[in-house]
C-alpha cells in the first residue's frame, strides 16, 4: 500500500510540472506513471551499459520521451 501511494503521489507531482498535464491534485492521466517507467528503466540500462554519466543519460532520456511527446516541462 505504501509503494502504491508513493507512485500515486510521484505521478501527480510530475503530472503537475507538465504544461499538458492535469492541474487536479486527485487524478493522473497516467503520464506520470510513464516518466517513472522511463526513468527508472532508464537506470536499469544504464547500470549495464554505463555509457555517460548517469545524470546525463536520465536527462537525455527523458527529453527524448517529451520530445517525441511534444511535452514541455515547465522551469
């Protein structure tokens, strides 16, 4: 239950920072969830290739997928 409401808090906080994403703080739309996904695959993939610094390769990551999103992420 713990995980699941630290997700669902996670969620809803990255939710917020996107300029598309949902400004009521009870509901995600479910992008949330895929910026953890991405991330935290991200850090599995990097743990083997280790091919940039791991600040870099999260960030790298995580422009691609807002990119081809077309998401902003406010400052």
């Amino acid at each position: 239950a713990r995980g699941e409401a630290w997700m669902q808090t996670l969620s809803v906080a990255i939710e917020r920072r996107l300029v598309r994403g949902p400004r009521d703080q009870d509901r995600v739309s479910g992008l949330g969830r895929l910026v953890i996904a991405q991330w935290q695959g991200t850090l599995t993939v990097w743990s083997f290739l280790r091919h940039a610094p791991l600040k870099d390769a999260v960030r790298t990551s995580l422009e691609d997928l807002f990119g081809r999103l077309r998401i902003s992420v406010e400052p």
